[in-house]
C-alpha cells in the first residue's frame, strides 16, 4: 500500500524504554513519551501487517475522551502537540507528530478494568459455558449481542506480549490491589463507561464493551492512563446497523479478528499476513470511528 505504515518508532541512537503490543514508550525524567505506531494486535499477538494512520486515530481518540472525560477522573495526558515535545522528537515528525503524547509518571495497577454493556467477545464465550462473566451472574437465555440488563465490571489480568489475559473476579482484583482501591476502580471503570456510551450513542456509534487502565501517582491517586475508548480497547458497533442474536459489524479490529478465524489461525505466533483489502477496510473503519466521535479526519 502506498501509505507510509510506521510500525516503529526506534530511530539511530534513539530507543524506547518499553515496547507495548502498539505503543512505544520513552522515559523523560518526570515523564513518559507514548507514542502509538500503526502495530495491530490480535488474540494477543502482533501481526506483521500495520494499518495506515492507525496510531494517528488512537492518540487523537484518546486524547478526545481524556479531556471529555476529565470530570470523571484525573488522567495522565500533559500534551500531543510536537511543539511542546522535548528533542529530538521534535525534529522527526514524520514519525512522531499527531500519533504521541507526553504524559505524566504513574505506577500502572496490575489489572485490566473492562465494562460490559453487550454481551459479546470472551464475556459470551465464558456466558455460555458458566451463565456468568468475571463471578457476575447474569439472566438466563440472553443471545450473543445482547444488551446487559446494566453495565458490568468484568476485570482481567494484564498479560505480557504473546500471552492472553484472563478474566478475574472482583474479589481477586482486590486481593491484587486491596479493597478500597478495587471498589474505585469498579465505580471509575462504570462511570467513564457510561459517559463514554451515552455520548457515543449521540453519534451513532454503541459501544459494546471497553477496557480502562489506571495508575497511581506519588501521592496515592489514582490516574486514568494509557489509552481511552479507543478501537483497539473497545468495540464499537454501529447503531443503525445493530440486530442481537450474533456477531455485529464494527469500527474496530474485530473486522481483522474475523478474518482470522476464517482462515483458522491458531491464535499462536507467527501470525499471518492480511489481505492488502483487509488492511484498507480496517484503516477505513477506524478513521469512521474517530470521524463520527470527534467530528474531525485524521490528521
């Protein structure tokens, strides 16, 4: 494809601390540079393809719903805009501008905060064999696609690359982080996820079910941090188009994730490569996604 695809960030004499399934992370002293590139994970594995203006559609996503959101709960963000980035990221924006964020320090929690609104993905998976998710239990008799009768918190492990998260219950959340600490990040994770959902819901979009990460700074709060409703962290359907009872078309890497069990990819490394229409149809998709919430293109 003729669009430049940036897969990596890493430059001569210029390394990131960390290397995420997507982002890139370089230490500042005080803060931390994230840059998203075009990377696309599925089940947990890298694939070797990259999607256009990928990385571009998440950082301005997330920095929409950061500031939106900002009532909610303190998040990490200080700054995407390029002037503001120390060199000498400043003087490469062919690779970092409109896709990176200075942001400041926090202690990452060892879990993954989702909300369920729908029922779908390993929530229906776990649903069918148990009638509950995450130790919640839940009616008899819903379909694939469902609407929850109200949100559900259903945290998860925070796998390392290559391996697969798995879902926990609320009780084990604490025994990770201590039962104070757990019922804020239960409470925090349903608030931003009803705001999220009842605005998106404004655009046209549902937002099926989503994932929120926090951290805690110095002096003990707690911050939202990484990314924020995003494609890659939630499932976006479209509204118009939504009929339960099975799989629903989307704006996000579900589109890939489809294909892949088409081709009965094992779900192991090495993945396979996509189609160059797979690639165009998912970059489109998320452009659509950023396009209907923040009323802009990518840039």
């Amino acid at each position: 494809m003729s669009t430049t695809v940036i897969t990596t960030t890493e430059l001569p004499g210029l390394s990131p601390a960390r290397k995420g399934k997507v982002r890139d992370v370089y230490d500042l002293g005080e803060n931390l540079l994230i840059a998203a590139t075009d990377r696309l994970s599925a089940f947990d594995v890298i694939l070797p393809d990259g999607i256009p203006n990928k990385g571009k559609v998440l950082t301005q996503i997330s920095s929409f719903w950061f500031r939106k959101l900002a009532g909610v709960v303190d998040n990490h963000l200080t700054s995407t805009d390029i002037r503001d980035f120390p060199e000498p990221f400043r003087s490469h924006p062919e690779v970092f501008a409109g896709r990176s964020m200075v942001v400041r320090k926090t202690r990452p929690l060892p879990v993954e905060c989702i909300a369920r609104g729908y029922l779908s993905g390993s929530g229906w998976t776990e649903y069918r064999r148990t009638g509950a998710i995450c130790g919640v239990r839940l009616p008899a008799g819903l379909r694939e696609s469902d609407r929850l009768p109200e949100p559900v918190f259903t945290p998860t492990t925070k796998a390392e690359i290559g391996t697969h998260d798995e879902n926990i219950t609320f009780e084990e959340v604490a025994g990770l982080v201590g039962g104070d600490t757990a019922r804020r990040l239960r409470d925090l994770t349903l608030s931003l996820y009803a705001r999220g959902a009842e605005f998106a819901s404004s655009r046209g979009i549902i937002i099926a079910d989503t994932k929120f990460e926090f951290g805690v700074e110095d002096r003990g709060t707690l911050v939202w941090i990484d990314e924020a409703l995003t494609p890659d962290s939630s499932r976006f359907w479209p509204m118009d188009l939504y009929a339960p009872g099975g799989a629903q078309p989307s704006f996000d890497k579900q589109f890939v994730r489809d294909y892949l069990l088409s081709i009965r990819w094992d779900k192991k490394p090495p993945a396979p490569r996509l189609p160059d229409e797979v690639i165009r149809t998912t970059a489109q998709k998320y452009e659509d996604a950023l396009l209907r919430l923040a009323g802009v293109p990518v840039g």
